[in-house]
C-alpha cells in the first residue's frame, strides 16, 4: 500500500471453502434449456410465497436459466466452457447454497459435471432431474421442497469483517462515449488499483474491444509469458473473424458512433484505462477460476452480458460497469455498480446510475473519483443494494458464452467423425476444413434440407448433406 493508506475491510460472508461472499443468495441453475420453465417456476412460487420474509438475511431467490446444454458436442471448447461456467455459478461465494435442475437426458449431464469438479450434494448443493421426478409439476414442488430445506442453513451465514483483500472486481463497460476514457474508465482504473494495493483481485475483459492498444497492457505483464498471451489472444481473434468475413476495428456500436467514438482503437484506450496501472498478473480463459491476487485478464467476446458472465463464474464478488450511453445492465448473484461517464445520463437515468464520473469534467480529480468508487465498492460489498438490485435486474443477465472459439458446429463434428486427419483439438486448423474433406462427407449421406448451414466456409447447395 501507498504511504498513509490503511487497510480497508467489508462486511461479508465467510463460505466453507474460505472464499468471501457479498451477497447471500441461493441460486437455481438449470442444466439445459428444457428445464428452464422449471427452474422459473419454482423460483416464482417461493418468492409469492412469502417465506423468505421468516429469513431477512437470504438476499432472495435468483432463478439462472439459460438457452444451450444440449444439441452441442459433449466434449471440446464450447462444452467445457459451459461446464466451467456452471461450476463457477453453482460454487459461487454468493450464493450460500445453490439447487440444478436438469431434464434428465440432455448432453450436458448433471452426474457427469458433480464428477468432473468432485462436487457432492449435501446442504449447500442438491440437484434433480424432470424425468427422475416425474414430470414437469413434480419437478417445481421436488424444486421448492429442496429450497425450503435450504433455507435454515443459508440463513445461519451472517455478515463479518473481512479484509478488502478478498474482493475480486470485474472491470466492464457498455454503452461507450466519448467520454469513457477521460472520465469513469479511469476514474474506474484508479479504485481498481486501491483494491490490487490492499491485496485484492480486479478482472479485465473483452479481448475485441483491447484491439489496438494491447500493448499497454503486455508492457504491464509481469513476465514475457504473460504478455505473450495477450498476443496470442489478439493473433487469434483475428484470424477468427478473417475467416468469419468480418474485421476487428468494425467494433464501435451506433450508438458508441453517435456518443464520438470513430473507431476500435478510441474504445480500445477507453477501456483499458479501467485496470489502472497494476501490474498484469495472469491471463485466464473464459470462466475459468482466478486463482491470483491482483490485476488479471480473462479472454471473452465484447458482448457485455457473455463477458459479465464469464467474469462472475471465475470468481468475482463485485463488479463495476461504466457506460456514457446508459446501458441497462444488471448482475445476480453479483452487485453490479453502474459509473455515468457523463452528468447528462446521471440526470437523465438517476434510478439506474449508481455514481457520476461526469464531475470529472467539472474538476473532481481521477484521484477523488476513484477514491469515491472504492468507499462505494466496499459498502455495496457489505450489503447495500446497486441502483440495478433495487430495480430487480440479473435475472435474465446469465449467458454462459458459446466461445469464438468453438469448432463444434456440425459440419465440424462430421468432419471429426468421418475423416481421421481432422484434429478437432487445434481450433485453427479444425476451423478450416478443405473444400476435400466437406466433399468426403458429402457423400455419407443425401438431406439437401440441411445444405445452408453456417460454416467457415462458404458452401453452395449441394454441395454438403447431413
């Protein structure tokens, strides 16, 4: 810590697994898609049926479907992504026990994943299937009868003191003006590096959008190894989107154009300025769990929602996002503290902006602003609600990532099946299967209803049939 600093402390929850909570929710996740409506239902009937008022300190109920789990692979890149990002939501620190419900027969298997990550079912998980119980009703009474067991052990967890070193921040932005990068991104960056003083964790993402200035954040690495993967990460992306047709400085949205931002690398500087000037400690892939204090970087797309997601599911307990335009964002299980890059949208959107960087402008200083986020980070982290709580956001905000980089479109997993030269574990080569092989498998089978499928490359009719 600098000199005259002093160490900074939240009240929050100690979990079994030492980790800090800073919220106390239970969570229902769903395995796949078909048991949505289930983990939806049994979600709405506990909370109209008023039981958690006996239990004040359950944050509530926070229902986390979602649309994939099955008609996909059950191994690669997209199917262990999901996995981790399950894993991390079902072990989160904020969620004092969580309930997975299932259909019972989709691709990715609830016993499969409790295997995977030695996950044993007692008071703070419990899972069941649609099938196992009995059909659809059965499952939301099996789903609110496993809650309301859960109920008294989530309720004995009570907030303690605990040293701002087990905070871990996730840095986002959305909605980006020409201000973001004079004002709350590195108003932003300013409280990240307060929290990496006081031995905390803070999380950067969203690899499109770093594209341009990378290399303000390899100079921070603190060795040629992490650095390194910065630019892979980058070498990657752009392959990906040459052979997807598109281009990496295509980012800026219409409304980023309209708020003065022209191109990638304007938005580029804006957002890095959110991770301060700590040194860059580890990169991680997407949702994968951060085991390092400190600054870290974790590869997801620029799509908020996706990337917030793989943010919480490495571990994060709290999480700040800026915005110059004013995205409605919000996060359950994690308090998400929206930052005004400008004092117009403050005015304009007060019941879902938490703090106004636009004083900045006015002559409030990076270094007063920062200080002024940090102070509100570790209140939100002891309890008091973000703008976008109290609105009721994060229910619909849980979208694991599909990954850019995976391979298992179906003409990927044919070309897998039936040509032994096809390497589905190295993505840029599987992602460029030759005009031979699609031809090879062509000739498996005759289904021209299925020619137009999305692939790497492009086909005419005819010229691929499942």
């Amino acid at each position: 810590m600098r000199q005259g600093e002093v160490p900074a402390f939240f009240n929050g929850f100690r979990r079994a697994d030492g980790r800090a909570g800073t919220r106390n929710y239970i969570g229902i996740l769903s395995s796949v898609n078909c048991s949505a409506t289930v983990v939806d239902y049994a979600a709405d009937e506990i909370n109209r049926s008023g039981i958690l008022d006996d239990y004040p300190d359950i944050d509530g109920i926070v229902p986390l479907p979602h649309g994939q789990g099955c008609g996909m692979a059950g191994k690669g890149e997209a199917f262990d992504v999901l996995s981790r990002t399950q894993w991390g939501y079902a072990t989160h620190p904020n969620f004092g026990a969580t309930l997975l419900i299932g259909l019972g027969c989709e691709v990715f298997q609830i016993p499969r994943m409790k295997e995977t990550y030695k996950i044993s079912e007692g008071e703070h998980f419990q899972s069941l299937t649609i099938q196992e119980v009995g059909g659809t009703r059965k499952a939301v009474e099996a789903g609110i009868a496993r809650i309301k067991e859960m109920l008294p052990f989530v309720a004995r967890s009570e907030r303690e003191p605990l040293p701002a070193s087990e905070l871990t921040l996730a840095l986002q932005c959305g909605g980006s003006d020409g201000y973001s990068g004079l004002t709350a991104n590195p108003a932003l960056g300013v409280a990240a590096d307060m929290l990496v003083r006081q031995g905390g964790t803070s999380i950067l993402s969203e690899t499109p959008e770093i594209y341009g200035a990378e290399h303000l954040l390899t100079r921070r690495a603190e060795s040629v190894e992490v650095g390194q993967k910065i630019v892979d990460l980058i070498h990657w992306w752009e392959e990906y989107t040459a052979r997807s047709g598109g281009e990496m400085n295509n980012n800026p949205s219409p409304g980023n154009k309209a708020g003065g931002l022209t191109t990638i690398l304007e938005k580029s500087l804006g957002a890095i300025a959110k991770s301060g000037n700590s040194t860059l400690r580890g990169v991680y892939r997407y949702a994968e769990r951060i085991d390092r204090k400190g600054f870290v970087y974790m590869d997801t797309p620029g799509y908020d929602p996706v990337a917030a997601t793989g943010q919480v599911a490495g571990g994060a307990n709290v999480l700040c996002f800026t915005t110059g335009r004013g995205s409605a964002y919000g996060c359950k299980p994690v308090p998400s503290i929206k930052l005004a890059t400008n004092n117009q949208l403050f005015a304009q959107m007060p019941e879902d902006m938490d703090i106004n960087c636009g004083d900045i402008i006015d002559g409030v200083t990076l270094e007063e602003k920062g200080r002024e986020i940090f102070e509100n980070i570790l209140a939100i982290a002891s309890g008091r609600q973000t703008k976008s709580e109290q609105l009721g956001y994060g229910r619909n905000e849980f979208v694991p990532g599909k990954s850019a980089r995976e391979c298992k479109c179906r003409i990927e997993t044919l070309a897998s099946r039936f040509h032994p030269e096809h390497n589905e574990t190295d993505g840029r080569r599987c992602c460029r299967p030759s005009i031979q092989r699609l031809t090879h498998i062509s000739k498996v089978s005759a289904s021209p209803h299925n020619a137009n499928l999305v692939s790497p490359v492009t086909l005419t009719r005819g010229e691929l049939s499942l």
